[in-house]
C-alpha cells in the first residue's frame, strides 16, 4: 500500500490509528522515519512504558531509521514520564525524536514546548478532516475504534454459521485421500475465488495442514497490493475451526504485515500462537515484527517453480 506521508504533529496523530489498525488509548507511539529504511515504523506500547525505551531506540536505529515521532495517549503523568524516557533512548541511539507530543480528548500539547508556544488547553484536532486520512482510506487501511475491536475482527464466527461449519469440517476429514495434485490444484482454484462455500473453506483448513500447501498458498499473497488476501484470509480463519486456525492466521499476518497492518498482523499471530503455540510460521513471524523489521524488508520473491525446487532438494536430502 501507499506509505503515508507524515508532515506534522496533526498528520501524525491522524496516521497512528491507520497504521496501528486502532485507535490507541493509555498507549505511548513511536514511529521512526527517514534513514536508509524506506516508509515508517510505528510500534506502541502499553503505558506505563519507560522501561521499554532502550528496547525500541535500539529496534528502530538497527532497522535504519533516522528520525522519530512520540506520541502519548493517556494521563499527563504516566505519558510525560514514559515520553521522557523515550525520547532520552532515542537520542543516545541517534534516532532523535522531532517531536514528542500528547494526545487525549480531541486535543494534543507538545511535550518539548517550554513557556508560551502551545496554548495550555491544546490544540484541538479532527482527524477525519485531514488529507492524511483520506489518503489512508483510499488506500485501504482501517483504523477500528480500539483494539478490543480488532481482536473481536479475527475471532471465531458463532451461531449458524458454526454449526455449518462444524458439519462441513468432518465431511472433509471424512473424505477419501485424493493425488496431492489435485489438492494443490483445488487449492490455487479457491485462493482466486470470492465467497467460497462451507465445504470449500473446510476442505481448504484441512489441506493446508500440509506445509507444501501451505507454503503455495502463502508465496502466492501479492505483497505489493495484499489487500484481497488480507479479506480472504481473515474469512478462512473465522470460519475454519480452531484447530485449524494457525495456517490461516499465519498468511493473514503476513498478509497483513506486508501491508503495512502491524496491529492486524499481531491480533492473527496471537490466534495462531493460541491454537499451536509451537506453529513455526507463526514464530518466525513474530520474531520479524519482535524485531522491527519492515515489511519491505521481508519479502519472499519465490516462484512456484522455485518453491518445488526447494521442496525436491530438501526431499533430495532427507532420501
């Protein structure tokens, strides 16, 4: 997707909710920018988070960020001091904040301002009215009321559809075993399909227990424009039951990490990590977003025909 463009404190407070995928609440914000490293990197913490400082600081200029933004949300205190003790990390680590500021009730008070340069009661700000978040929108990225509502985005579908579920899992258990051809051939079918049925979406959890499978599914995710992937993967992973869940939720956080979604790519590892938490995908995954690397960073750039040379040389091996 399009890296937005961050020119102020408002453009800022407007792109957090965008690029955490929520707006955040008692929450410190740091996104670092500029550097050799391309687009930003915004990672939040729960407040109070001085202890923390060093551990980011360190994340960002490892990654090549130059420069950097603070924003806290929450009580004066319990951000001021957390800010602090940020921008202190930041700067022994040459990624120097340009600003530092906090954000709460419609308003925003810059934390470096001393004497009469910012009004006492802040500046007022809509963050619906800026460009930066029409930018956003056009360019696919949601910013849900919290985070809260993100996870309840990636959870289990209840009810009916359950129900159906739960049926249409024990017929594909049931079925007799077919040529894996033809089960990798169902699978790129559906992964071009909108609105695949019960059977299908079932079928396609039991397959992707098969790493192969998997590893086809997950190298065909358009890492320039992934916001298709991201909806098709997001329904898969609410509709498969749980034990199938971690594949699903794997290629939905890359899908997403790769969109620049870090909050989306979070709340699907934790489905993941709750349902297997030795799933290998998972943990590499979150091991990259751990370390603060960006999505242009991770790309796969593997072909089919590379992935089954891969396969037949580790297969090669094992013989």
């Amino acid at each position: 997707m399009t890296p937005l463009v961050i020119r102020s404190a408002q453009d800022a407070i407007a792109a957090v909710p965008y690029l955490l995928g929520f707006h955040p609440s008692r929450s410190l914000v740091v996104i670092g920018f500029e550097g050799r490293a391309h687009g930003t990197c915004a990672i939040r913490l729960d407040l109070p988070a001085a202890g923390a400082a060093g551990r980011v600081a360190a994340l960002l200029a490892g990654n090549g960020f130059a420069r950097s933004l603070v924003l806290g949300y929450g009580p004066l205190g319990e951000v001021a001091e957390s800010a602090a003790a940020m921008r202190a990390a930041l700067e022994s680590a040459d990624v120097p904040a340009a600003e530092s500021i906090r954000v709460a009730d419609g308003r925003w008070w810059s934390l470096t301002c001393d004497g009469d340069c910012c009004p006492a009661d802040g500046t007022p700000y809509d963050i619906s009215a800026t460009a930066l978040a029409a930018q956003a929108t056009y360019a696919g990225h949601v910013a849900l009321a919290d985070r809260s509502e993100l996870v309840r985005s990636v959870q289990p579908l209840t009810g009916p559809v359950r129900a159906a579920m739960r049926e249409a899992t024990g017929r594909a258990e049931r079925r007799p075993v077919r040529p894996p051809g033809e089960d990798l051939a169902f699978v790129l079918a559906l992964l071009t399909r909108t609105n695949p049925a019960d059977d299908e979406i079932a079928l396609l959890g039991v397959l992707l227990t098969d790493l192969r499978i998997r590893d086809e599914a997950w190298i065909r995710i358009d890492e320039e424009a992934p916001a298709a992937d991201i909806a098709f993967w997001r329904d898969v992973l609410r509709r498969v039951e749980e034990r199938y869940a971690p594949a699903p939720a794997s290629l939905l956080a890359f899908a997403a990490y790769s969109a620049g979604d870090g909050g989306l790519a979070n709340v699907a590892l934790e489905r993941a990590l709750d349902a297997d938490p030795a799933y290998s995908m998972a943990i590499l995954l979150r091991e990259v977003i751990n370390a603060g690397i960006p999505p242009s960073k991770v790309r796969l750039h593997m072909t089919p025909d590379q992935l089954a040379a891969a396969y037949y040389d580790e297969h090669r091996e094992a013989g």
